[in-house]
C-alpha cells in the first residue's frame, strides 16, 4: 500500500450515512418530505387521537386552538415538538399526536369518486412494478386517491399523467394530492378528458381504475413499451371476465394474471388473540398483463395433462385443464366442453409460489 493509498481522504466526508445518498441535505428533498418529518411545523396536518380512538384532523397554526366538548388544544403546545407526544385540552382530555399516513389520509381525504382501498393500492405498486423514474399513464383520477400512491412510487423523477373524464373528480384530486404532498407534485399532470383521446407513447405502466378498461385496450397497447405492465382495478367478476378476454384477444399482451386480495385484521389483547369480527369483504379484482413486442405473437402454454390419481391414463376430457376447473377433485363438477383447453401458464398465478420451471435449486 502506498503512503497517498493510506492518507486520509481530503474531501469533507458527511456527517452520516444519509447525507451520501441521493435525497440527503446535498440535494433537493423528495415532494413532501418538509411535511412527513422533523418537528411539527406551521401548515402540517396532524390528527389527534382521544382515548376512545377517535380522529381528528387539525392544520397547525400558530395562536389557533382546536375545540372539541372535550375542551381546547392549542396549536402552539404541538408546534415545534416531535411527533408522537400527548397534548391535554383544557377539559383534561389527553390526545395522541401524529403526522397521519398515507393509509390515514386516504381513508379521510374529501371523496368524488370511491377511492382504490390501500391494500389494494400496495398491490397494484408491487404487481403492477412501479419503480422510481417509472413514467405511469392512469385512468381515471377519481379522488386521487391510488395517485398519492403512484406518486410516491415512482418520485420526482418519475412521470405520472392521470386521464379524468369528470372535470369535478379532477378538480378534488387535484386538491387532495397538492394537500398530501403540501404542493403541487412536479412528476404529476392531470388531463380532463377520456383516456382515449391519449396520445401517450414510451410508457412503462398503465394503471386502468374505471368501469370499462375493456374500451381502451387498444390506446393502452399503443402507450406501453414492451415488457411494459398494464394493471386493471375492476370490482365485479363481469368486469374482470370481460377485461381478462379483452386483454388475452388482443394479441399484444403476454397472458393475463388476476387475483384479489383480502386484508384481516386482528385483535390481541392478553389471551384473547382472534381475527376482527368485521373486514371488508370485498373491493375489486386486479388483472396484469405484459406488453409483448410489436410483432410478437403471444406464445401458447398448457398445463401438463391431469393425473386421475388412480395410475390410470389421463381422462382425455380433462388433459391439459387446471385440475381444480377439469373436477379432479370433485369429478364431473364442470363439464369439460366449457372449459378451454388452453388456460393460464403457471407463472400467470402472481402469488404463487415458484412455479414449474422457476424452482430454485
Ligand atoms: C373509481 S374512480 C377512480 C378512483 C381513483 N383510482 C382513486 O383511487 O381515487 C373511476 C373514475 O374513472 C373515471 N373514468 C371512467 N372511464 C374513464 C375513461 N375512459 N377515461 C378517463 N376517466 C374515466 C370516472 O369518471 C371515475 O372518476
């Protein structure tokens, strides 16, 4: 080792490991960030939770106080101090101070149309692959709600164009997403009209939330680069059959996932240790799809045909069905004929574990 390998370095190292990284006080802060961290400061929102668990929302300002019939908080005890501290009102009600979430903010943000419900939210940015940088067409903006989630995702470097056809739904997403990120987002756009009318082209994922995506397969196929993800948000089976077999018709898209998901909550307290006695019991269906190269004609998969259990030939009536569709469990439960013989490739089950072929050694 030379004596130069050895010295110590000459530039000013930082202080911590945060200031090397992109994001640290050396470069501009991410969107939002003044208003997720630090002391409480004049503008941020903060909801108060009383002792029954109820919420309430105030925007700080310096010399306001909230009022409740539980007496009086004033802003100026929460600003300047850290999250996560106890204010008591003049009436002696103790209140539990926190920045609210996204989920929090979602949840009680002013609503035009329904909101994508956070669960399913956290799956479309994990299915659907959304990346930092990632540029993201959706449609439509609604409340704004799956926005705030997109946004986040991909970062001020990302670019995320939202289509609303309902003037007054864009206007309210509009304000509740420069309300969750304290300002206009710059990686955001919002267009008022139908996202057939888009001209988007290079885009990496399309995000569909509206009653038809089966109508814009066509302008979706056209954005997307290939191996590019389209995700579709649909809340009936109907929808989700249609949007399945508009997607596997088109000839552009590798073959088609779908899948739900349901969210449990559950108490724990001392023995008593059991699932919530109420959840939601359903919002929408998810389908994914790939974009294939122009050209590219999507290639057939089949299942390998389905043992009978019994050491025999396979039924030729159920060879190459899902053993779950042909009635391998339960012979003769759906007549063969309605069922295709070509169904999903294995790796189309999003949640499955690693399917045929993708095994691990
Ligand atoms: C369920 S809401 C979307 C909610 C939104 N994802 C959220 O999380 O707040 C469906 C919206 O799609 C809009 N919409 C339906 N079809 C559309 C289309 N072809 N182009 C643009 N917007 C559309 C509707 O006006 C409606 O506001």
């Amino acid at each position: 080792m030379s004596a130069a390998d050895s010295a110590p370095p000459t530039v000013d190292a930082p202080d911590s490991a945060l200031e090397a990284v992109p994001g640290g006080p050396y470069a501009p802060p991410p969107t939002g960030l003044t208003h997720r961290r630090g002391p409480f400061t004049k503008g941020d929102r903060v909801q108060l939770t009383d002792p029954k668990g109820r919420l309430h929302t105030v925007v700080l300002e310096p010399g306001k106080q909230f009022h409740t019939h539980r007496g009086a908080v004033e802003h100026d005890a929460l600003l300047g101090r850290p999250e996560g501290i106890v204010v008591t009102s003049t009436g002696g009600t103790d209140y539990l101070a926190l920045r609210p979430l996204l989920v929090d903010f979602v949840l009680s943000m002013p609503r035009g149309a329904t909101v994508v419900y956070p669960k399913d939210a956290a799956q479309i940015i994990t299915y659907a692959d959304i990346f930092p940088g990632a540029r993201v067409l959706e449609a439509g903006v609604g409340s704004g709600a799956l926005s705030c989630s997109l946004l986040r995702a991909i970062g001020d470097a990302g670019r995320l164009v939202s289509y609303e056809r309902r003037e007054d739904f864009a206007a309210v997403a509009q304000r509740n997403i420069e309300t969750f990120f304290g300002g206009p987002h710059p990686a955001h756009t919002i267009r008022v009209g139908d996202l057939l009318e888009s001209r988007e082209r290079d885009i990496d994922r399309v995000i569909l939330d509206m009653l038809a995506p089966w109508d814009v397969i066509d302008t979706v196929s056209a954005a997307l680069l290939p191996g590019g993800v389209v995700c579709a948000y649909v809340a009936t089976t109907t929808q989700l059959s249609r949007v399945v077999e508009a997607l596997r018709g088109h000839g552009t898209f590798a073959e088609p996932a779908a899948f739900e998901t349901m969210m449990r909550n559950w108490h724990v307290e001392g023995l008593a240790v059991r699932p919530g006695h109420r959840m939601v019991g359903h919002t929408g269906f998810l389908v994914t799809a790939r974009r294939l190269a122009d050209g590219v004609t999507p290639p057939v998969r089949r299942r390998r045909p389905a043992k009978t259990g019994l050491g025999e030939a396979p039924d030729p009536a159920v060879a190459g069905l899902d053993p779950a569709v042909a009635g391998v469990t339960d012979p003769g439960a759906v007549p063969a004929a309605t069922v295709p013989a070509v169904v999903a490739s294995s790796n189309s089950d999003p949640v499955a574990p690693a399917a045929e072929g993708q095994a691990e050694a």
